[in-house]
C-alpha cells in the first residue's frame, strides 16, 4: 500500500509539474463548490452573528474567497491581498462565513514560496480581520478565546508551509548534488581516459623510436658493409631481425594488456588459451637494451655505483625510458664517431641518479628533437615521483641527460 501510494504521488506531481492550470482549477473548484454548497445549504447559519445578511453579499464573499485560489501559487501575497478586505467585511458584518478560512490556505501557499520576512508580514496583516471580529463579536468567554486558536491555527498553516518548502529544498539540493556527482564522474572518466592515452603514446613512442632507430642503424650499416664483407651484412641482417621481433613482442604485449584491461573487452575474449602478457621493461633488461644498442654501431659504457636498490617497477620503468630514449637520440643526431656512456648512482631510500652522455656532433639536432615528445615524455615521467630531468649540450662536445629521482615518500 505504501508503494502503492508513493507511485500513485509521483504521477500526481509529475502530472501537476506539466499542466499546473489543470489542478488549480480542481483545487479551485473544489472549494467553490463547497463554499456554494454551504450557502444554498444554509450552514452558514449555524455560526454567524447575522442571519439577516443579503444573499447577494454571501455570494460575493463565497466568490471572493474561492475564485482567488487559482493564483495562490503564482501570486501568493497579491491573492491574500484581495482577500483580506473580504475578510474585514465578514468579521464587520458578524456572517462569519467559512470560505473565510481558505485564507489559512493562502498563507500555507505564502510561506512556501515567499521569504521568511515576507511570510511574517503577511501574519500580521491575515490577523487584522481576526481582531476585528473578536471585537466586534466578542465571544462568551472573551475576545481573547477567539484570536487564540485563529492565531494558532494561522501559526500552524505557516509551519507546515515552511517545513514543506525546507524539504522541497532540501530534494532539490539532493537532486544538483547528483547531478554534479555525474558532472565529476565524467569528467574523471574523461581525464583517466586522456591519461591513458598520453601512457599508450609514451609506450608506443618509446618502443617504436627506439627499435626503428636500431633498426634504421643497423640497415645504413649492412648496407654500407654489403659489398666489401658480407658477413658483417648478414649480422646486420640478423640483428634487424631479432629487434624487430622484440619490438613486435613489445607491442603486441601492449595490446594484449590494454585489451585485457578494456572494460569493453568482450567475455568471448577469454578463452581456454589467456593472453600472454609480460611485464613492462625493469633495470634487469637493462644490459639487454645496451647490447642492442652496441649492435646498432653506438660503443656504450656502463658503470653501476652504490648497492644496487630493489625498485618499485613504476621507477624501473621510468629509469629505463630514459635511457633508452637518451641512447635513441644519439643514435639518430650522434653522428657516426659518437661514443656513449650510462652512469648509474643508487642512494638511500630509493634514490637513484642517472646520466647519460655522448660524444656526438649532433647537439643542434638534440636540440630541435626537445621540442618532440621524446624528452616531453622523459619529463613526464619523471614528474610522476618528484624527480628532476636536465638536458642539454655539454661544454666541449656532445650531449647530456641527468635524471634524478629522490627518496621514496613513506606512505
């Protein structure tokens, strides 16, 4: 039953929001009706001080009363305007009618739509005609035992108004705040989305430019060696092979994880052969990546100070994009004498410094490729643990990078 009802009351709201005219006019007829109904019947005898009063000043005071309610809700205060000096003129006359009491309605309509300083007003003028009759018509027991329970049930009307606006308000409030809550559920969606996207984008770039300039060094050099020592043009050949393999690993190990990570991936998807997916690359790759480089033509040294520190992988794969963008970037604008060297300086807590430098003749070209997203998304990533990243042409010749990230954040 209660569902029931509270089903039955949202459609009449709902119904009220799109057609307000078609319930003010119920409303209306409503107390018209009864209003009428009390003066053909005769009720209204049983209450009034005049039983001689005209007939065509009940009907005027039944119309006044009852016809008004159609703009209670538009125009609370000027509704109870027009009806106060109808309600004077019934206290005066002693008829007492009980349409005067559809006033405690406007003042209900008044306390929901009008401020507080405003409702208070017009309490103090809907009592002028209350005065007016308890001294005018003083009861038995006093004019007092009749402007109390007229000023009490005045009282009541104005704070069933006020609750009722307070929870109007209230929903309301609920309502923006949802609404807002869907605002910020879409954009985080939106910002998680670009997120991920610039992640894909540093991936691809990392793993793409890398392996194409390997690949590109290794194919300049097996050409060049071809025709004077074949052997060596095989090995070229062969080292194009095997990078081009791992880059076709490593994006295909991409794909596999953002497919498996994608909330639209569907459950056919899985299968009784998973994915295979492998972890991002770490400093134990690290040797790895520097023989790949050295096949390329690119001489690197590396040396290792301090213990070597066990860290998150989010920090080993930062360190290891770096490196190796900084070693791409020598390989493309070192020229071909360019010498490279890796230093890496592991301190307390997870600090870790890293410099890498070449000997290249290629700083202009550096240069122009900052403005690429290689050390863009170098920085980046260092931004991610506070770290700090210099580059930039050394004093004599070549070019540096230094990336430096500090202790860990207790959590």
């Amino acid at each position: 039953m209660t569902r029931l009802l509270h089903r039955l009351n949202r459609r009449l709201r709902t119904f009220d929001r799109r057609r307000p005219l078609v319930w003010d006019a119920v409303f209306t007829g409503f107390f018209l009706t009864v209003a009428l109904n009390d003066f053909l019947g005769g009720g209204w005898r049983n209450i009034t001080e005049n039983p001689q009063a005209p007939n065509w000043l009940l009907i005027a005071l039944s119309l006044g009363f009852t016809v008004p309610l159609m703009w209670r809700r538009t125009h609370p205060v000027a509704v109870l305007l027009t009806m106060l000096p109808l309600a004077v003129v019934n206290s005066w006359t002693g008829t007492d009618l009980q349409a005067g009491l559809i006033i405690l309605v406007v003042a209900f309509n008044i306390a929901v739509h009008t401020p507080l300083r405003t409702l208070l007003c017009c309490c103090a003028l809907t009592m002028a005609p209350i005065v007016v009759d308890a001294l005018r018509h003083p009861a038995e027991q006093g004019a007092d035992q009749t402007i109390v329970p007229q000023a009490t049930r005045l009282a009541m009307m104005a704070i069933i108004g006020i609750s009722y606006r307070t929870r109007q308000e209230y929903l309301a409030s609920l309502v923006e705040r949802a609404r807002q809550l869907e605002v910020e559920r879409d954009q985080q969606a939106r910002l998680a989305t670009a997120a991920e996207r610039a992640r894909i984008a540093r991936e691809m770039h990392d793993i793409i430019g890398h392996n194409l300039s390997v690949i590109t060094s290794l194919a300049d050099g097996g050409s060049y060696a071809a025709a004077k020592n074949p052997e060596r043009a095989v090995q070229a050949l062969t080292a194009i092979g095997a990078t081009s393999r791992q880059a076709l690993g490593e994006l295909r190990r991409l794909l596999d994880v953002l497919r498996t990570e994608s909330p639209e991936a569907d459950a056919s998807d899985a299968g009784p052969h998973p994915l295979e997916t492998a972890p991002q690359p770490s400093l134990a790759d690290l040797d790895h990546l520097l023989d790949g480089v050295r096949s390329a033509g690119l001489p690197v040294r590396s040396t290792v100070q301090g213990p070597a520190a066990t860290l998150p992988p989010g920090r080993q794969l930062t360190v290891y994009r770096v490196i190796q963008e900084a070693l791409t970037n020598t390989l493309k604008h070192g020229g071909p004498e360019a010498e490279s060297t890796v230093r890496v300086s592991y301190g307390d807590g997870g600090a870790v410094t890293v410099t890498v430098t070449d000997t290249g003749v290629g700083a202009g070209a550096h240069d122009n490729g900052s403005r690429g997203s290689g050390l863009t998304g170098m920085r980046e990533r260092t931004a991610l643990y506070g770290g700090t990243l210099e580059s930039g042409p050394l004093p004599e010749q070549g070019w540096h990078v230094r990336l430096h990230l500090p202790e860990e954040t207790a959590q």
